[in-house]
C-alpha cells in the first residue's frame, strides 16, 4: 500500500491541508486490493468468451449432424425428372417419396368450367338476375341493380364476388369496347361444372338478366356454359386415375407433378407415355456432408489456436485449460470410429480422412462421396440414422461436450464453475467497495475537523498572547 502524504507547511501558518486530495489517496490505496480480483475477473470474463464461442461453433456442427440423423432431414430429400417436359413435368419429390422410375400416360387434361354473356356497352343499364349452380350444389341467384350494386355488367359482377359463390366473375373487354360477364367455377373439374338456369333445367327460376339500353340478341343476355368441367384422366404404371386439377399430388406418394398435354397417340391410340424417375437429392446431400465437414474443421482450428499464445506472445484465454484437451479427444476418438460390418461402417469410406496438417482437421474427397452415394445409398443413410452408428453416437458426444440447454456438457460446466468464480469475485468487489464508502465518510469527517484545527492554531496563538500580555505587560511582538 502506498504512503499518503499531508503538506499543510508550518504548523502554525493556518494553511491546513486539502481534506478531498488526501481521502482520495487513502481510498486509492484501500481500492489496491481489489486489483487481483479484478485482474482474475478479467481473465474469467475472456475464457467464457472463448468457450461460448466454441460452444457456437459445436452446436453449428450438431444442426450440421442433426440434418444427416433427421428421418425427414437432407438424407429424405428427393429429385424427379420428367422424360417428356412438354407432356408432364415435376414439381417437388418430399421426403416421404420413394426413389424409382414411374410410367404415366395422359389420356386428357383437367378443365374449368366456365359461363359467359353476349357482349353489351359497358354503360348499358341491366335487369333482372342470373341463377346459377356449381355441380350438384344449389341453385344460386344474384340480382342486378338493387341497392346495393349499380344496374350495370361490371356492378353485377362485384355482386357475385362479394356474395362468396363457387364461381369468380370478372368483366372482359372486347376490341370494339363491348364487354362480356364471365363466370369462372372455384371448383377443379368436373365436379366445378357450371349450369345456367333457363327454361329447361330450372324453369321455376331461370335467368332473367336484360339489357334496358339496347336490344338483347338473345335471353338472358346469352349467359351460357362455355366450358365443361372435366377431370384429368392418366395412368401412373397402367393404373388409370383422375384428378380434378392439372396440379396432381396424391398420385405418387410424395410427388407433385404437373400435367401439360395429352401428347401423341401412337398408331394403335395407345396414349404417348413419360418416364418420371424419383432419385436421391444427392446434391444436397454432398453439400451438407461438405459443410458439416467445414464446421467440423472450424472447431478444431478454435481448439489449436487457444492452446497457443497470440502476436504479441500472450497466451490465449484457455491455454493450458483442460477443456480444451477434452474437447480435442473427444471429437476425434468419435470422427475415428468404425461402426458395424457394413461397406459404409466409417467417415474414411465416405472420403472424409485426416488432413496433412497436425491441428485434428479432415478433408472431403467429393468424388469419392458421390460414388459412395451412389452404389450404397441405403448404407450411407444406416451410416447417419441408424441406432448404434456414426450419426447418434456423434450427436451424443457433441452433447457430452457443447454448451447444451442441459447444461451437462464439458463447455456447459466450464462457464457454470467460472460464473461461481465471477460471482464469488464480483462479491468480494462488492464488499471491499461498501467498507471502502464507509471509511470514506468517517475519514472526510476525522480529517475536515482536524484540518480545522489546524487551521485555526494561528488564532489560538494570538488569543494566547493577547492573555499573556495582558497579565504580564509583555508584548511578544516588541521583542522583549
């Protein structure tokens, strides 16, 4: 502890001393032992920066290894191809699909019904109503030009959208600026099929739209079905199927395909066929293995550059922790493996082995990858999912080892013991700075008042030789 100092110059000058400078430099020197403390708070604070951010990296390359082990993960996923894209094409293959090749032929498309008017003047003032069902389903009217829509094609068109129907009317533009209504069915296929009611189907309430402005060419403004509603006919491996939509996806379990033309019969009539083939994504699959690769490499760098000393010759926040020793043994006993007596039963069959380097990291052969995924798929997805091997025995050790929400893995216990330190630290901090405030008031006070009295000898003084002088008739400044 350093020594304090009072200047305050003859004693009896009445300078006094400076109170605040002086309790300063107590309070410095009683804050000195707080300095260790601090210094190992320090220390702490920047290995659990450390550790967190290996415990980011470990748990990067566990999503890594979870997107491997996962059932419906990147293993799952499939691609298909379409033999003719000009007939049907694919649109996804989901994790359920099966790979293998499949035969469709397409006899006909699926058609949306639809109904239309005779073209009038946008302007024309209309009468009446249209009645109309979808399918099988009840008869429904709509009237023109009541209180709430103008007696005009375009006001009964918002009418039939906003009441909710089963068919979207929109108003079409011809090129002499005549419009027509146009009824399109909400319902796919042959069961959408629009029927107008007239005379015959529905005398007891037929359509009785009318044109008051110009002379209708036919009744009820000609509001007619224009299309059918039909439902796609095909065959998947010579089974016949339909599907009211052109979008078909419950056909092939897990497959989604489009149909886009019925294609060339062959002489016989026989419809034209696709071959639709399903197969590993194994694309994917070689791009996760690669970045799992990637981030494995990356916590084996962290590892060996905190066991050494940075630019300046400081060693790094966990040099000489036992952490890291742990950490390095337990990811390459794991990546080092052989399990079971399958062809894929290790990392090296997958191409994956030790780099040249001494620092734990491996490389990915993907030519050798590609050709395993190839011929052995089925034991590349055992290697990663299978109870026993590589993949759930990897993941268990990550475990062992991240900073998991269990806060039973190595990095988890690591930064749980430094927060105990920290805390016990900060604590003692805490406490050395309460006695230190404390001491601060009774010092301020102890040394105010003796810097009054101080202050005040020269009067004391003078007070002394007024009394003296007043007894004895001796005047001290007279020099005798």
């Amino acid at each position: 502890m350093g020594a304090v100092g009072l200047n305050f110059g003859s004693a009896t000058s009445g300078q006094g001393f400076d109170v605040t400078s002086t309790v300063n430099q107590i309070v410095t020197n009683l804050q000195a032992v707080e300095s260790p403390w601090k210094s190992q708070l320090t220390s702490l604070q920047s290995k659990d920066a450390a550790l967190s951010s290996l415990g980011s990296q470990i748990s990067a390359l566990s999503t890594d290894l979870q997107n491997l082990t996962d059932f419906s993960g990147t293993l799952a996923y499939k691609v298909g191809s379409s033999s003719n894209t000009s007939i049907l094409t694919l649109s996804s293959a989901s994790a359920i699909a099966v790979a293998g090749t499949h035969t469709i032929a397409v006899q006909n498309l699926a058609q949306t019904s639809s109904a239309a008017s005779d073209p009038i003047g946008a302007a024309d003032v209309l009468t009446g109503s249209i009645t109309f069902r979808v399918g099988s389903g009840a008869w429904q009217t709509v009237n023109v030009g009541d209180s709430s829509t103008a007696a005009t094609l375009s006001g009964l068109s918002a009418a039939v959208n906003s009441a909710g129907l089963d068919v979207a009317a929109s108003v079409l533009t011809n090129a002499d600026d005549t419009v027509r209504l146009s009824l399109v069915s909400r319902v796919a296929g042959f069961s959408g099929k629009i029927t107008i009611a007239d005379s015959t189907n529905n005398s007891e309430n037929p359509t009785t739209l009318a044109d008051s402005t110009a002379p209708d060419q036919r009744a009820g403004l000609g509001l007619t079905t224009i299309q059918t509603g039909i439902d796609a006919k095909f065959t998947v491996d010579g089974v016949n199927l339909t599907s009211a939509s052109n979008t078909v996806s419950n056909a092939i379990p897990g497959v989604t395909f489009q149909l886009l033309s019925a294609g060339k019969a062959t002489a016989d009539s026989t419809p034209e066929t696709v071959q639709v083939v399903i197969d590993n994504d194994t694309s994917n699959i070689e791009s996760a293995i690669s970045t799992f690769v990637s981030d494995y490499n990356a916590v084996m760098k962290t590892i060996t550059a905190q066991e050494a000393t940075d630019s300046s010759g400081n060693p790094q926040p966990l040099y000489s922790s036992s952490i890291l020793a742990q950490l390095q043994q337990g990811l390459l006993s794991a990546m080092s493996s052989v399990f079971g007596t399958n062809t894929v039963n290790s990392l090296i069959v997958l191409g994956i082995t030790a780099s040249a380097t001494s620092d734990g990291t491996i490389t990915l052969d993907a030519d050798k990858l590609g050709d395993i995924l190839n011929s052995n798929f089925d034991q590349v997805v055992s290697f990663f999912q299978d109870s026993g091997s590589f993949g759930p025995a990897f993941a268990k050790t990550l475990h062992s080892l991240g900073n998991n929400s269990g806060a039973h893995g190595a990095i988890s216990l690591a930064l749980s013991e430094d927060r105990r330190q920290e805390k016990m630290l900060n604590d003692n901090i805490s406490k050395q700075e309460e006695l230190i405030a404390t001491q601060k008031i009774h010092l301020t006070a102890e040394l105010s008042l003796a810097n009054q009295i101080l202050q005040s000898i020269p009067q004391m003084i003078q007070q002394v030789d007024e009394m003296y002088s007043a007894i004895t008739g001796y005047h001290s400044s007279n020099n005798g």
